[in-house]
C-alpha cells in the first residue's frame, strides 16, 4: 500500500538521490583525507547542505565531490578550487531551475489549462525525470568545447598581457530601452518568450572571439579579445533586435582597457565605464569610448565623436563615439 503522508518532494528526492548509504561530516572527511572543518566550506561551495554533527545525510556521490575538489585543491590552492566551486554550483543551479521552469511552462501548465487529471499530471511528470540523467552527460560533452574556445580566446588575451587575471579587451552592455513600461503591457508567457528570443539573439550576434559573460534581464554584457569583434556584435545585435517586432529597441555601449578576469566575469573601471556608456546611446545606436577608438584598426568601421558627457563615478566628462559601419564605395 502506498505511503499517502509521502510528499511529491520526497518521491522526487528517492528517484534523483536514491536509496543508498548515506555518510555523516566525520565519515567524509576521514575518507577524503581533509579536515571537517574543510568539508564544511567544500559543500557550503558546493551548495550542499552540511549535516548537524552525527547526522548521516551526505551521498556517495557527495564524498566524491570533495575528494574530487580535494585532489583539485592541491594543484590549484583552496581559495582558487572554493571559488571554481561556487562558479560551477551557481552555473548548474541555473541549467537545473531551467530545466524544471521548461517541464511546467512547456508541459504542465498546459496540461492544467487542458483540464488533465493529476494522473496525467503525475505520468508527465514521471517522463519528464526519466530525461534529467541526459544533462550531465550534455554537461560533459559541451564542457569539453567551451574549455577548447576558452583556452583560444585567453591564449588572444593573454598574448597582449603578462597576466590571466587582468587582461586588455572590449567590455559591452546592450540593453532593451524603456523595458519597465514595455514589459508592464506584456503576459508572464509573453515576457518570457520575447526575453528568451533577446538572449537567442544576442547569443547569435557574437563576432569572432567575442563572448556573452551574462543575462541581466534585459541587459546582456558581453567581451572580445579585439575591439573590431565588439563593435560588430554590437552592431549585429543591434539590427537583429530592430528585426524582432516583439522587443523594443535596443542601444549599446563598449569600452576598451585592463579589466579583471576572474571566475568567468569582469571587473574594474572599464567595466564600469561601458555600462555608463550603454545609457549614452540612443535607442538603436552603439557607442564606445575613445580607447577602443585608439586601439580600432578595422577600415571598415567608422567613429563619430559625439558631445561630451559627464558620466556617474567618472571625474572628467566623457566623449561617447557613435559605432557605424563604413559604406562601401561602389
């Protein structure tokens, strides 16, 4: 007979975790050659929640974790493998709250529209977690490509300066105009789609070596080895938002410098600068600051110097230069 005081949670946590031993803190630790006190900062880095001394809740799979961040550890130093640790957490807490997010928007309310039965619900629910293995192997084979683009897009960076964590390259913001308001006449679904479609095609106006760091909602914040490749993802996003008649226009700003790397985002005054900038644009515009200006070299984009303007956090006003693409003569 089944156990009706059981919550769907529960049911979930046997199919995902499953049955089998679990160990307490002093159990893992000893077996993974640390101390508690070690573990403990391993798995809160990890997102993992630490047991209450003597309790045996921890998995295999989480003693094999932190003997793999251990090993880790001892090339790369403590505070370097807890910060990687933190990075690769909040990276698969995004994929897995997409992934549960794309069951209930693409399968389970509609499901609840249709008038299904909690048994149509249960049986969806059911095949849907038979798929959940495949991600970590998706994870596996994508990792492997994005290491190999990382490895040729820092060895660019790296061949114009002495170190890894503070490199020169060209930092931009795009970002959606008047998004509050346009957002306020939009459905949840609505909004979704067209934000979904925004990050699409930001993803697909990256030129050369240029990188997306990240999604801000309505912002995205990209970076390029070369200021030639920022301005043209720039300009490529620009036009392919002014194509897509469910987003409001879209307005850019780079700037070019040293900036710090660390943990797959970027830091400092140039970071700072170009997300002043992007407010400097007008709507369907891109703008940048004159040392990518400097530092251009491509014929076949032209700069406007436009008025200058003094800028939040900046002492001295700032000269924001309209991003154009050269006309080709005939």
């Amino acid at each position: 007979m089944a156990d009706e005081s059981r919550r769907p949670e529960d049911e979930f946590e046997s199919r995902l975790l499953g049955e089998g031993d679990r160990h307490d803190l002093g159990t893992v630790a000893a077996r993974a050659g640390l101390e508690p006190a070690a573990v403990v900062e391993v798995l809160r880095a990890l997102g993992i929640a630490v047991p209450t001394p003597g309790a045996a809740t921890l998995l295999a799979s989480d003693l094999q974790a932190v003997r793999l961040l251990a090993e880790v550890g001892s090339l790369f130093g403590e505070a370097a493998t807890l910060r990687f640790a933190r990075v690769m957490r909040a990276s698969i807490a995004r994929a897995a709250e997409a992934a549960v997010s794309m069951f209930g928007i693409s399968v389970e309310d509609p499901l609840r529209e249709r008038g299904g039965t909690p048994a149509e619900i249960v049986a969806a629910t059911n095949r849907a977690l038979t798929y959940l293995p495949l991600v970590p192997e998706l994870f596996g084979a994508l990792f492997q490509r994005q290491a190999l683009d990382a490895i040729r897009r820092l060895a660019i960076l790296h061949g114009q300066d002495s170190t890894y964590d503070t490199v020169t390259a060209s930092v931009g913001f795009a970002d959606l105009v008047a998004s509050t308001r346009w957002s306020q006449s939009r459905t949840p679904r609505e909004l979704a789609d067209a934000l979904g479609e925004f990050e699409r095609l930001a993803q697909a106006a990256l030129s050369g070596g240029a990188r997306l760091v990240k999604t801000i909602g309505d912002e995205v914040m990209f970076f390029a080895p070369t200021p030639a490749d920022a301005c043209r993802t720039a300009l490529n996003l620009v036009g392919a938002v002014a194509g897509e008649p469910r987003l409001p226009a879209l307005r850019a700003g780079i700037a070019h410098g040293r900036v710090v790397a660390l943990d797959g985002d970027l830091y400092g005054p140039v970071v700072n600068l170009a997300a002043r900038l992007v407010h400097q644009a007008e709507p369907g515009q891109a703008v940048a600051d004159a040392a990518l200006v400097a530092a251009a070299q491509d014929t076949e984009l032209s700069f406007t110097a436009l008025t200058p303007r003094p800028l939040s956090g900046f002492t001295e006003p700032v000269v924001p230069y309209l991003i154009a693409e050269t006309p080709q003569t005939p």
